[in-house]
C-alpha cells in the first residue's frame, strides 16, 4: 500500500494553520470582557485581559513561523502559496484585536452612554463571530470541504452586515458632543474593528480557495 506524501503533508499543514486560527480566536474574544472592563473603569482587569489577548498575539505570531518553515520546504504542495497567503492573512486579525484593546484602554477620560453602548458591543461581538465563523470553514476544510465552502460565505455575510453596523455608529458619534481627540480616537476604534472583519474575510477567501481545490 503505497502513501500519498503530499496529501499526508497537506494535512499536517492544515493541522498547523487550525491551531493558528485557533490562538487568534482566543485573542479576538477576550475584546468582549475587555470591553466591559473599560466601561467599568476596571484598570487592573484590563491590565490582566491585555496580557492575555498580547501572549494569544504571540503564540499565534510562533505558529505562524512555524508553518511558514513547514511551507518553504514543501515545494511539491500544490496550494503551498494558497496556504501561505491564509495564514499570513489571517495572522493580521489577532494584531487588530491587540490594537483595538490598547485604543480602548488610552481612552481614559470618556465613557459612552446610551445607544452609543451597545454600537460598540455589537460591532465587537460582530468581529468576534466573524473569526468563530472562519475558524469553522478552515476546522473543516479537512473532514467537510464543502461545509467550509458554506462558512466562508458566510463571513461574507457577516462583513456586510458589519459594514452596515459601522456606518451607522461612525453617524451617531458625529452626532455626539464630545472634543476632537476623543473623536478621531473613537474613530479609530471603531475603524480598526470593521478592518479585522474585512481581514476576516479575505482570509475565508483564501480558505475557500483551498476547499475549492480540494474538490478537485
């Protein structure tokens, strides 16, 4: 019985990139706690969520190149550059989620109120499932390919919908009065969340290219 290397190299490479999507989800979801720390003025907590979402960055950044060693020697892969691009994409999303948290926490002297509350739970929240949603298409790219066909789209769906959310909270913070340091770093929060669901996105792009070609 004879052993496709190729395909027992793909797998094991596919191995790798779930343990990656997997240490940038725990980054991504701990904005949620983070989030309600800043509301609270928690510092502490804040300082030790932080801590947490920077070791996920960095475990992430180690798998990364490890399976960048892995790729640069399977020259017979064929999605090699596919896989390449997947993991180099999808490893920006654990650094916005850092980025977001050190926007958060420079914020110190305003609180939102109101609706302007529930705009940024929603448009974290929103980020979050974005990257459940990827890691679901590339954990099943393997076993059910065109189940992770299914969920790459709808990371499409979820990009679009946080378009539509983010528009409408960049209008309600012009409509708030408060002074423009405060408003240009709101806007960067903000903008930094929908910039990871668009990263999100064309990573379940360059993930279904890979079920694609698994098809065949």
């Amino acid at each position: 019985m004879s052993i496709d290397l190729n395909k027992s190299k793909e797998r094991m490479v596919l191995e790798i990139i779930q343990d990656h999507v997997r240490k940038i989800l725990s980054a991504v979801k701990e904005l949620a706690p983070f989030l309600e720390a800043w509301l609270n003025g928690n510092e502490q907590e804040m300082e030790e969520i932080l801590s947490k979402i920077s070791q996920a960055e960095n475990e992430a950044d180690e798998i990364k190149l490890t399976l960048l060693d892995e790729l640069s020697i399977a020259a017979t892969l064929i999605q090699r550059e596919d896989m390449m691009r997947l993991v180099l994409i999808a490893d920006e999303i654990a650094d916005y989620a850092e980025g977001t948290a050190f926007r958060l926490k420079g914020l110190k002297n305003w609180k939102p109120e109101g609706d302007f509350t529930e705009d940024l739970r929603n448009l974290v929240n929103t980020m979050i499932n974005s990257v459940e949603t990827l890691r679901e298409s590339i954990f099943t790219i393997v076993e059910d390919v065109q189940r992770a066909q299914k969920a790459a789209e709808e990371v499409d769906k979820i990009e679009r919908f946080m378009d539509q959310i983010h528009r409408a909270t960049e209008q309600s913070l012009f409509e708030l009065d408060i002074d423009h340091k405060t408003l240009i770093r709101l806007l960067n929060i903000i903008t930094n969340l929908e910039d990871a669901v668009d990263t999100a996105r064309k990573a379940a792009d360059a993930a279904r290219i890979i079920a694609v070609a698994r098809l065949g």
